[in-house]
C-alpha cells in the first residue's frame, strides 16, 4: 500500500523546492511509502506542499493530461 507521510524539519532551512525550484523556507517534507519503504521524498515549498495535499486528498482534479511529445496545437 501506498501512502504518503508530511515530516516537518526541526529547523527549517533555505532550500529549492522540488516542485516549483524557487528557493523557499522549507518547513516540511512530504515522503512516499510504498510498503514499509520509503520510495521518494520531496522537499516542497509551503505553497506546492498544499497543493500536493489537496490533490491527493482528491479536492482538485487533472483537468487535462499534456502530452509533450506531440507538440503544435491540437483543436480537436
Ligand atoms: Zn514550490
């Protein structure tokens, strides 16, 4: 089972989010648990770490998945 776990740092510290890479108080990481191991960690902004949240928690939704390969506009 998948699942996904917010650890705060005792201090937070300058750092790039891995996200949007602006360079951010980091207060908090959100690490991936598949099993009991750990598969990943990201060291999100505040900002990127609340959006991330919201969509796993399901409140936002994929309105459209880009496609980067195909390029030019696609009208239908
Ligand atoms: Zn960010």
């Amino acid at each position: 089972m998948n699942k996904v776990e917010i650890q705060p740092f005792q201090l937070a510290k300058k750092h790039k989010c891995n996200c949007c890479d602006r360079l951010e108080r980091i207060e908090r990481r959100l690490v991936l648990w598949h099993e009991n191991q750990v598969v990943g960690d990201l060291e999100l902004c505040e900002q990127c770490l609340m959006a991330m949240l919201n969509i796993i928690n399901g409140q936002e939704e994929i309105i459209e998945e880009w496609e980067f390969q195909k390029g030019g506009m696609s009208n239908g």
